[in-house]
C-alpha cells in the first residue's frame, strides 16, 4: 500500500496536527461566547472575537452526514475501497471531518462514533469508530 500524501501544516493548523501525533483531539473555543470549532479561524464565526484557547475533547459526537467512496481516487486508496468519510458534530458542538473505521456498518445520521487516531508512518489520521453503547 502506497501511502496518502501527509498534510501540510500551517502556523494556524499545526497545534491539531501536533495533537493528533499524540493521539489527542484539540479544539478551539471563544473567549467571548464559549462556542467550539475545529477548523482553526481569525475569529469566532459567531460573535467575531478574536479571543480562543485551545481545550482537548474526548471525540465523541454523532454522524451528521456521509459519503461512501466506491471508486479510489488514487493509488494510496486503491486496495481500501469502499471507505467512509463522515461529517461527525461533537459533543461540545464542533464538527469535524474523518473517516469512519472499515466495518462501521450500516452508517445512519445520528450514529454515535468515538474518534480514533490511525497512524501512517509520517502523519496521524483522525478517523472515528462506533461508540461501544452504538454496537
């Protein structure tokens, strides 16, 4: 198996991807209005403040939406389709992006998941699992 192209951090992304190499889920959350989100911004989407702190979450949430990949999209995913990559909304409200583990089945909205880390040799994976109370 050939492996996917590692991310490349960024000044605003590279905490998560830190965190992810140590198999921890970090957050972003305001200051201001208390809202969590994943995707590292400027300022709150909500309430414009520029104030955040990083807080860790446990990964636990439900599956918003899905898709299953049938076809790859290129040689590092030739011998894993079909795959799952979900929309998962945390419990403190976030939503992130990950890939359901194989045999996540059958994949329903409101799906509770457990996020799990899987590690390629240069880069960790944020991929989520059925919550055991979910089997």
């Amino acid at each position: 198996m050939t492996e996917p192209t590692p991310p490349e951090p960024d000044q605003d992304s590279a905490s998560f991807w830190t965190a992810l190499a140590e198999h921890r889920l970090v957050l972003e959350r305001c200051t201001a209005c208390g809202r969590h989100r994943a995707a590292p911004v400027p300022a709150c989407p909500w309430c414009a403040s520029t104030g955040t702190e990083q807080v860790e979450s446990p990964g636990d949430g439900r599956v918003y939406s899905w898709v299953t990949v049938h076809r790859s999209f290129g040689a590092p995913f030739a011998d894993q389709v079909p795959y799952t990559i979900a929309l998962i909304d945390l419990t403190e409200g976030a939503r992130v992006l990950g890939r359901l583990e194989a045999g996540t089945s059958p994949v329903h909205a409101g799906l509770a998941v457990s996020a799990r880390f899987f590690d390629h040799p240069s880069w960790t994976e944020l991929r989520f699992a059925p919550a055991p109370e979910a089997s």
